[in-house]
C-alpha cells in the first residue's frame, strides 16, 4: 500500500509545469513544491517559516483555533494568515484548521509574484495557481477509474487561482465522508481548502454527489467543483475538464 506521502506526492507529477522551474521547501509539516520561472527555494522557505511561526504563536495562545471543527472568531490584531483561515472557515462553515494548507499555499505564493510572473505552490494537494498560459493539472482520485485520466485546464485570466482537493480514501487530512476526490477552485486558495473539507464531508456515496454540489451552490466565491466517487462524478460551476 502507498504510503500518505507517496500519495500526496502524486498531485506534483500531474502538474503541467513545462518551461518553469521546480522548488522543494519544508518546514516541519509542511512539505510545499514551488514551481516558477526560476528557482526560488530560499525566498519561499522564508516565507513559509514566517507563517508558521505567526500561526504557531497564535495557536499557542489560542488553542482551540488548532481544534475547533466549527468558526471561530478571532481578535482585530490577529496574523494576517490566521485572518484568512478564519474567513474561509465562516464562508464553508467549517473549523478554522480546513483552511490551513490552503492558506499556507496563498500566502507563500503571492509573496513570490514579485520574483516570477508565473507560480505555482502545491501544499498536499492543495494549489495556488498564478499562470501566464493555460495549464493542466491532472486529478488524483485514488482507485476511482477517473483517477490519472482527466485534468482541470486552467486559463491564465482565471488566475491567481485556488485549486483544492479533499478526499475521504486518500490523503491524512481529517474528512467526516468518503468521496475519492472532492476538488474546488476559488480565487482564495484557503476558501477553496475550506469549500473542499466541508464539501468532502457531506459525500457519503455515489448517491450523495448532488447534496455535495448542493451545498457549494450555499458557499459564496466558489468557481467551480468536480466530486468523484467511484465510476460517478458530478461537476458545478466554471471548471474545464480535459482528458490526460
């Protein structure tokens, strides 16, 4: 059996990152691929080792924004990423932590739009997308037949774009449904994080696909949604799907 990383890891080889330059930085948990017009591993590690301490301080201080499954508010001074994990968490209603790799993912790459004109930051299968050419990035859907044949083509003026996956069989991230893929695209990647969480939750089976897609329809800011469950797959919203 694969192990979790291995699998993650799949996200990173279904990339088109043609003419860009591949990264790898990590810091204690987080385990992020950096893809851009040249190399920038340095500059990224640096600001990945800036949130983490302000979202480290912050829990250390506040630990149950490590462990609520629901909201929470958060006071005015807060770090500008824990702000951000606490908006996508209320617009997905969802605990604030659905939102971290996401939120990691948006904030080290924006910070690296002023070194490359295109990014690319995949954090565990949850990706920031700034592109100057359409792109393709492959889906990964465990043993569903789906999985490794379809892409989600993404066009430049879409960007910076959220790409975030959530899946009940793959992958070590706490989910309460079983899907085998659960994809949404945002223009915030920590909202399309949280969407996907609390997305994921709800497909149970084959036959809960459409409660899913019922529930992004509530999620305001979401551009589009891909569930894969089996041989079934449902999609919402604007989302190009393109065979590998």
């Amino acid at each position: 059996m694969p192990s979790m990383k291995s699998q993650e890891h799949k996200y990173r080889k279904l990339i088109n990152a043609k003419g860009l330059v591949r990264s790898a930085v990590i810091e204690k948990e987080s385990d992020l691929l950096i893809l851009a017009d040249k190399a920038l591993t340095v500059q990224a590690h640096e600001v990945l080792k800036k949130e983490r301490k302000e979202l480290e301080d912050y829990i250390a201080k506040n630990p149950e924004f490590a462990k609520s499954f629901k909201p929470m508010g958060i006071s005015l001074f807060s770090p500008k990423i824990v702000h951000l994990m606490a908006w996508a968490a209320r617009k997905a209603n969802v605990g604030p932590m659905a939102a971290v790799a996401g939120a990691i993912a948006e904030q080290v790459g924006k910070s690296l739009l002023k070194h490359s004109k295109e990014v690319i930051v995949e954090n565990g299968g949850d990706i920031f997308v700034k592109i100057t050419k359409p792109r393709r990035i492959g889906v990964y859907a465990g043993k569903s037949p789906f999985s490794e044949k379809i892409a989600i083509e993404i066009e430049p003026e879409d960007t910076p774009l959220g790409v975030c996956t959530s899946a009940g069989t793959v992958g070590h991230s706490v989910s309460f449904g079983a899907a085998d893929a659960v994809i949404v695209t945002a223009r915030s990647t920590a909202l399309a994080d949280a969407a996907a969480t609390a997305i994921g939750n709800i497909v149970k089976s084959e036959e809960t696909i459409g409660d899913g897609i019922d529930a992004a329809k509530q999620i305001k800011g979401l551009h589009g949604l891909l569930i894969i469950k089996n041989d079934k797959m449902g999609a919402w919203g604007t989302l190009k799907i393109v065979s590998l």
